[in-house]
C-alpha cells in the first residue's frame, strides 16, 4: 500500500554545481546539493548532499559532504556519510565515514575511522 521512498544513487542525482576539466579553483568551495569535480580545486570543499571527484579530478583539501564516490585523486581528510572509493579512486589523508565501499584498484593511504555521523561530526569529536 505505502511505497517506500527508493534512494537515487549519487551517480544519478542531478548536479547543481559543476567543476569542469581543465578547470582550476584555489581556494575553499561550499555547494549546496550534488556537486561533480572533474577540474582541480586547491582548497576545502563543502557539500551539502552529495560529490562526485571524476576520473580526472583532483582534489588538495579536505572533503566534508554527505556522500562521496571518488574516481579522482584526494589528498587532504574526508568527513562523510557515504565513501566509495572506485578503481580509479586515490584519497591520501584520513577518513572519517559510517559506510565504506571499495572497488578492486581503489586506494586509500591514511587511517580510517568508522563511527557514525551527527550533524557533520563524528561520534566523540569535539565541537568547534
């Protein structure tokens, strides 16, 4: 009778902010919804909901957002919901998630720490 609610991945959720290849941002980067990096950004990144890091996406800043699937290269610390690191995916520095999916290739050197997440801190961190 109720239908639940299906979850859309994040590959399929539309894009409200978009960092073309070949585009180069230096400095912090705060984006409401679903957000897709394909270009460089040499900063903090923020995202409301959702972040795509393309294939050819590089990332030198730390990552705060809901979910993530990286298919680029991370070197800075992520704080999130939701982690696929792809084949492709390189994240360097520590990571912080409730869920964890790797794909065969996929690389992460840093530590790692699962716990879950309330209100964009993790269980025991300190606030601000």
């Amino acid at each position: 009778m109720f239908n639940k609610k299906e979850k859309v991945a994040l590959d399929l959720q539309a894009i409200s902010t978009l960092v073309s290849e070949g585009a180069v941002i230096d400095g912090n980067l705060k984006a409401p919804a679903f957000a897709r990096i394909d270009g460089t950004v040499n900063g903090n990144i923020t995202v409301d909901e959702g972040l795509i890091l393309g294939e050819k996406g590089l990332v030198k800043g730390n990552i705060v957002t809901k979910e993530i699937v990286v298919y680029g290269k991370v070197t800075g610390n992520i704080n999130c919901t939701s982690l696929e690191i792809r084949s492709t995916g390189n994240i360097n520095g520590e990571v912080k998630t409730e869920t964890l999916q790797v794909e065969r290739g996929g690389i992460h050197n840093g530590s790692l720490m699962m716990a879950p997440v309330v209100a964009g801190k993790t269980i025991g961190e300190k606030a601000a």
